[in-house]
C-alpha cells in the first residue's frame, strides 16, 4: 500500500484534516471507529463494505460518511486508489448544513448531499487528470466551493481547544463552557452526532491508540497505558478496543506487526496519522 497526504488548504483548515490518498491493491482494510465524519471518493478501481450478514455490497464512488461507533471492514479491487478526508470533530455543521445527528452511523451520496451538477461538474474534471497531485489540489478547490468555512466558530471548536476537561464530570464540564448540564448534552450529540459518553469513549481509545502507534509497546507495557489513558483496567481497554476496532489491543499490535496488508490503515507514519485523523 502507497499513500500520500496534503494538508487542508488555509481557508479548510480549522474545518478538515489533512487529505489522504492511498493506493490499495486487492487487499483488505480495516477501519476503527470514529467521531469525524468523512468525505470518501474512489478515483480509480471499486470499493466493497462488509456486511452485518458478512455479504459484501459495493460502496458508492463519492460519499459523505457519519461519525461511526462500529469498525468498518473493506475490501478493494485490485488497482483502486482512494481519497479521503475528516472534517474535524464536530465542525460539520459548521461547514454545511448536513445534521450530524443524523449521518451518524450512516452515509449519503455527495449528489444527494450537495448540489448534484456541482458534484458531477467535479467528477467530470477529476477523471480528466491522472497526477495525484492535481487531482488533490482539485478535490481541495471543490470542498472550497462547497463548504461553509466563513461560518462563526460554535461547540466543536471550542471542544477542540479544551479536549483534555472532556473527561471532567458533568457538572464541572457544563460549569467550563457556562450553560446547564442537559443543555450540554444536548448540543454535544447536535454538535457531534453522538453522546457525550460516546464522544468520551471515542476520544479516549483514539489518544491511547494513537499512542500505541507512537511509541514501541510489549505485551506487558498494557496494565500501564490502561491506567494512564482512564481505563479502569486492562479489561476495562481490552472491551473498547474490540467494540470500536474490532480486535484487542494485544492483538491489534501482532497484526500491525505482521504482513497482513488489511492493517495498511494503522501502518501509516505516526506523524500523518495524526494529521489525518486526530486533532490535537
């Protein structure tokens, strides 16, 4: 697996993360769980998602993807190169006028999200040019066009630079941004599309998980990044990370370790990760 990344233009960048390409060829992905929603396009070859009923159903060539609390399974056909993009948490409704509450766990065709001759004007352009280079700087001038980036900073911003009281208590939390508890709750799950203890429980696997990719870890080392990451325990961890990636951390590791292409997703250089998909 190939990829390359450009960071958001000036104007995106307190909207998205950095954009992503990746070349994957007949291979697997596996994807955690995720609190950004995600501009997902096919340039080139076809996509699959696994099925509850392990069946595999094509995925539309350009979509809008929701916050998600399961991981998604993937496959790719030989040749396929994806492009990619997270809005960071809780800015798309500043960006659109889509409700994260109800993208969350879903996805929608950009036709059917945004204006659909703009949409295909776009495609027509993209398919058109074969240097990744262009074709990214495309993709950046489209979400220009259709993007809301002059629009005022709200909850997720303010979110974003205060990410560390998000474990704070209640009571506590809503006293920090000065408005009542069931009024902050509310604006979380319309600001994010997910609950405040979801939101607490996607933030702590990412930071922990991003750790794990950061920094060299034994078997032995998990008691010890439980507890520093706000797990009770290791079980309290081992529970979350297969709800939210699929595997546990121990074995998470071993793949990523091996030569098991379906893991190119958590191969990514610690650095870009970040970039990609993290906040921070």
């Amino acid at each position: 697996m190939k990829y390359q990344t450009f960071p958001p233009l000036p104007q995106l960048q307190h909207l998205l993360m950095h954009v992503l390409v990746s070349e994957l060829d007949d291979c697997d992905g596996y994807i955690p769980a995720s609190p950004c929603p995600s501009i997902m396009l096919t340039l080139r070859g076809a996509t699959q998602v696994r099925m509850p009923d392990h069946t595999y159903q094509p995925s539309p060539r350009f979509l809008i993807l929701g916050p998600f609390m399961n991981p998604i399974h993937t496959r790719y056909a030989p040749g396929t190169v994806t492009m990619s993009v997270c809005f960071r948490p809780g800015m798309l409704p500043q960006a659109c006028n889509l409700s994260p509450v109800t993208l969350a766990g879903n996805s929608v065709e950009m036709e059917l999200a945004f204006d659909a001759q703009t949409v295909q004007r776009f495609l027509v352009c993209i398919d058109q040019q074969e240097e990744i280079a262009v074709q990214a700087a495309l993709f950046q001038k489209f979400l220009s066009e259709i993007l809301d980036y002059k629009n005022g900073k709200g909850l997720g911003e303010r979110f974003l630079r205060s990410h560390q009281k998000m474990f704070l208590p209640l009571l506590e939390l809503a006293s920090f941004f000065d408005i009542g508890q069931r009024q902050l709750e509310r604006r979380v799950q319309d600001t994010f599309g997910l609950n405040l203890r979801d939101m607490r429980k996607l933030s702590r696997y990412g930071f922990c998980l991003l750790h794990l990719l950061s920094h060299p870890t034994q078997r032995g080392d998990l008691t010890q990044i439980a507890q520093q990451f706000g797990y009770y325990d290791q079980a309290h961890m081992h529970k979350e990370f297969v709800e939210l990636t699929g595997f546990s951390p121990a074995h998470l590791l071993r793949q990523i370790a091996s030569d098991d292409t379906g893991f190119w997703l958590y191969r990514i250089a610690p650095d870009d990760f970040r970039n990609l998909f993290y906040a921070v």
